[in-house]
C-alpha cells in the first residue's frame, strides 16, 4: 500500500457549529486515518500567510477575515492516494454544486462558508503540514 498524508482544516464555521465530529466520522468513513490534530485560531498574520497564494485574488480579504473569526482544525490524513480522494470526498468549493454525500454538500453552509479545506497537491500537502505540525510526530505509516 502507497499511503500518503494530506492536510485538512475544519474551517471556523464548521468548528464553531459542532459538526467537527461529524466530518472526521465521515473521512474515516471513507478511508482516512486521523495522524495529527490540533485546535487552532489563526492570527491574521497566520492566515495571510498561510493563504498567501491568493493574495492578489478579490476573495483574499474575506479569506482571512473568515478564517479568524473562530478556531479551526488542522489535520494530518492518511490513506492510499490521500491528496486527490479528499478532495473528491469533500467536494465542489460552492456546496450547492458538491456531489451528495460529500463534506460540503452535507456540512458546508455556503461558497464562503463551505466547512474544510483541502490541499491540492502532493507538494502543497507538505508545505501546509508543516505550516500547523512543524516538529511534530505524525504516526507512523
């Protein structure tokens, strides 16, 4: 097996509404194991930084206004293939066009809003792991 780790974030909206829990239960039902977590709220400094590639983009503003407006949850998943199966198990960014049974057609309140975050490639993962877990032990594989 060719498991590989990714990283996700249960966004402010759905940390705050209590539906952390549901959307783990829901990642691991569908394959992934949890090697990381942490309960974090990201300083505008934090979430410019870490949305830095957006920067120039209309939405970076409301981006990070978003992003510190509660605590989130950054995690460490593992499976076979992690990076591209999480991205089509949380589903299309606007939740009215996500596929039933994905994370922000079943959690995500609105475009903006939509409940977790994804990486979107190998090298991104990496890059967005070790901006929560630096220094931190992951499981091992």
């Amino acid at each position: 097996m060719n498991e590989t780790d990714t990283l996700t974030i249960i966004k402010p909206d759905a940390f705050g509404s209590g539906k952390a829990g549901h959307i783990i239960a829901h990642l691991e039902s569908a394959g992934f194991r949890v090697v990381a977590a942490a309960v974090k709220h990201l300083s505008r400094d934090e979430a410019q930084a870490f949305y830095a590639v957006h920067r120039e983009r209309p939405f970076f503003a409301s981006l990070v206004e978003f992003m510190t407006s509660g605590p989130c949850m950054p995690i460490i998943l593992r499976r076979e293939n992690a990076v591209p199966e999480l991205r089509t198990v949380i589903g299309a960014t606007d939740p009215a066009e996500a596929d039933e049974g994905t994370v922000r057609a079943l959690f995500a309140e609105s475009k903006e809003r939509n409940a977790i975050h994804a990486s979107d490639s190998a090298e991104n993962a990496e890059i967005e792991i070790s901006f929560f877990f630096a220094g931190t032990e992951r499981l091992p594989g």
